[in-house]
C-alpha cells in the first residue's frame, strides 16, 4: 500500500512522511548523500539489527506499561525472524557456489600425461585456441559417466556449465560453449581459406 494512500486511513500517516524526509536530509547532512543501493554494505543484516533493536525497545515499552503495543511487539519479532530466513537461505547459496567454484579451480590442468578419456570434440577445440579462449574451453572440459562395467564411457557430461539441483542435471558434453566455440573456429577457418584455383595461377 503506498503511504499517500495510508494518509487518509491513518492519522499520523503524514507526520510519519514529514518525519522520512527529515530523516533523509539528516543523512545527506551526517554522510553527504541520501542512501544509495549497492553501497556495499549488508543491506539485509542493516534491516535485521533495526528489527532486533525495534523489538528490544517494544519489550521495553510492554514492561512500562504500553500494552497495546504488544502486537507490535510480535510483528517486530516475527519479521526479524523471516528476514532471518532470508539471510540463511541466501548465504548457504553463497556457500555452495563458492565450493563449486573452488573445486572447479582446484581441477587438474589437462596437459599430454593426463591419460583420462576424452571427447574428440574437445580436444579439437582445445588445440585450435589459446590464451584466455582454451581457458574458457579447458572450463568445459567433459567428464566421462562409467557404465557399470569398467572402461565403457555411458555419456559425456559438462561440469562446467551450471549445475541444476541435482547431480544428473548437469548438460550433456560437448556443451553449447564448447560447439559454438568449435563453430566459429570452423567459419574463421573457411573465412581464411584461399579461393578454389587460387594456387593455380599459370607461372
């Protein structure tokens, strides 16, 4: 509900506005701007210590006798509890897509004595590039899937490529990186071609 629609239920709605402006040129006043997003600090951790300060001075207020602040008392705790949640969830998220990204990094190079199967595909693309290019490509390196007996390659799967919420949701190798790469070495290639009798121009 916007608050200009909440001035003509509540009536301390417009006193509650008046005190947001103070509020934000007290700001501008203390730290020379308004706040701004993306100004690096915790935004939600900010919100969820203001609800624990709120909910302290409502207990406070209860004991001194504003009962019927009480519900207000409980929304302040209930809130900081769901924000609590929020922050939860998205630092284990946090947490898991940095294992991701330190197990990729902990990876062994590819070089001539890895004896580990390969996909022909990829390792064509791989010879045909370097610098930050094979970097992108060795990323997307395929990992063979076993069948049950030993040495016969199932399929290919990408552990490049984000992983879905379960292991076997990982892509299909070569993936989409890996073939658009090989394409366009494939167009370079024909782009650089001499002419067909090109070579046979009479001495």
């Amino acid at each position: 509900m916007r608050l200009d629609l909440l001035e003509a239920a509540v009536p301390a709605a417009a006193d509650v506005r008046a005190d947001l402006v103070d509020r934000e040129q007290l700001g501008i006043e203390r730290y020379g701007t308004f706040l701004q997003a993306f100004n690096g600090r915790d935004c939600l951790l900010d919100a969820y210590q203001e609800l624990l300060d709120l909910a302290v001075y409502l207990k406070q207020a209860l004991v001194e006798g504003w009962a019927q602040l009480e519900i207000m008392y409980y929304a302040a705790l209930a809130m900081a509890m769901h924000l609590k949640e929020e922050m939860q969830a998205r630092d284990a998220a946090q947490s898991a897509a940095g294992s991701a990204a330190r197990e990729r990094a902990e990876e062994p190079p590819i070089d001539a004595a890895d004896d580990t199967p390969q996909h022909p595909q990829y390792l064509a693309v791989r010879a045909a590039v370097n610098g930050p290019l094979r970097a992108v490509v060795e990323h997307h390196r395929p990992h063979p899937v076993m069948r049950d007996r030993p040495e016969q390659i199932a399929y290919w799967q990408c552990h490049g490529c984000d992983q879905g919420p379960r292991p076997e949701d990982l892509p299909d190798a070569p993936c989409s990186t890996i073939e658009l790469i090989a394409e366009l070495i494939e167009a370079g290639t024909r782009r650089s071609a001499p002419p067909r009798g090109a070579g046979d121009a009479a001495v």
